[in-house]
C-alpha cells in the first residue's frame, strides 16, 4: 500500500523543547591533545552548538572534568551563551556515572540527549552507551567533539553508531530547529548565529543581504 504524504516533520527530527544537550569538557587541557579536528574549528563549532541551544532555550547541561586541578575553564565562547549557569564538574570520565549530572538529567526530564566535547572515544562513547542502555534516544554532534587522533574519533563515532546514536553536525543542529524561514520569530537568530559561526555559509548569509538585502523566506 502505498503511503500518504502529509506536510509534517518526521519523528526523529530535534526541536527546542525535546532533549537536553550535554556539553562536556570542552576544557584546555583536553583541547591540546585533540588532533582530529583543528582548535580553531573546534571552538567554532562548540560556540555554535551552545549559541544555538541558548537562542532557542534548549535545556542543556555544561559539565567538566577536574576543572580546578588539572583541565582548566570550559572554553569562554560556551560559558558566555548560557550566563550565570553553573557547571557540574566531575572526577569521572563518564559524565553519566556522576550523580550530580544524571539528577540534573532527571529534573529536565528530557527522552532525548545530545551530546558534544571531548572526547569523543571517552567522554562521549560513555555517556552515550549508558543513557542508550536507559533507553533514552541519543544524538551526537559529531563536528563538536574530537580525539587524540582521526582514527580514535571515527571509530568512536562508529561504535556510537552501532548502538544506536544518531550523528548530526553543528550547523545542522542549528538549522535543524529552525526549520522553516517562515518563523520570523528565531529568523534573526539563526542567521545571526549563523553568520557569526557558521563558517562560508556564514559568509553567504552576509554577502546576500548586504549586496541584494535577500530574505531566506
């Protein structure tokens, strides 16, 4: 039998108000052994994430691991998107074996989680295999997290994968909540957010509006 097709978004696809995004150690001290993605993309990426999760008032959890002793502040271009929220530190490097986050986790009370940081064969691979084995549904940005090598990062991505992780990029996270240029109400922030980091597209965005004052809508 052959389907009806309806002007509805599919099931699997994130909005605002459906997940909790966990931002995790996105420190220095992990940022200096990171080779499979360079520093300067990577806290591109990372601010997009977390400015699009603000804008949009995603609920979302920024954690680090040692902060005071050993890793150092999670990157600046994160803490300032989401003003005055405290961030959970830990001693473990599966961020869901650590009390304080998973009651946080609980108290959104969010089905869906997505995950980004460093890195990603161990501080992503572990809350992701734990919270599938809840039974929670799991995404991960995977051009916001990063590994010591290409090689440890794809096979992490690819375990991830395996168990039932769905990968996304940053810039589709961002897009993937607006949805529809029709929705004045986030249009200037998804371009704003866009056109501060969204990289070429980014530019495109600047180069339309300025020369022919184009409207994506």
């Amino acid at each position: 039998m052959t389907p009806t097709a309806t002007p509805t978004p599919g099931a699997k696809l994130l909005t605002p108000a459906d997940h909790t995004l966990i931002m995790i150690d996105f420190q220095s001290q992990m940022a200096f052994a990171t080779k499979s993605i360079d520093a300067v993309t990577l806290r591109n990426n990372a601010a997009l994430v977390a400015h699009a999760a603000a804008g949009f008032g995603a609920s979302a959890v920024l954690t680090t691991v040692a902060e005071k002793s050993f890793s150092g502040p999670m990157f600046e271009e994160i803490t300032t998107a989401f003003p005055g929220q405290a961030l959970l530190d830990r001693t473990s490097m599966n961020t869901w074996e650590d009390a304080a986050v998973i009651a946080e986790i609980n108290r959104i009370g969010k089905r869906r989680i997505v995950l980004s940081g460093l890195w990603t064969s161990v501080c992503i691979v572990g809350p992701a295999l734990s919270a599938l084995d809840q039974g929670f549904e799991v995404y991960v940005i995977a051009d916001a997290c990063g590994d010591v090598s290409e090689e440890a990062h794809e096979r992490a991505m690819q375990r991830m994968i395996q168990a039932g992780a769905q990968p996304i990029t940053s810039l589709q996270y961002l897009l993937e909540m607006q949805r529809d240029w029709a929705r004045t109400g986030t249009y200037e922030m998804t371009t704003g957010i866009a056109k501060k980091f969204g990289g070429a597209y980014g530019l495109g965005i600047i180069y339309a509006k300025s020369m022919f004052n184009a409207h994506e809508a």
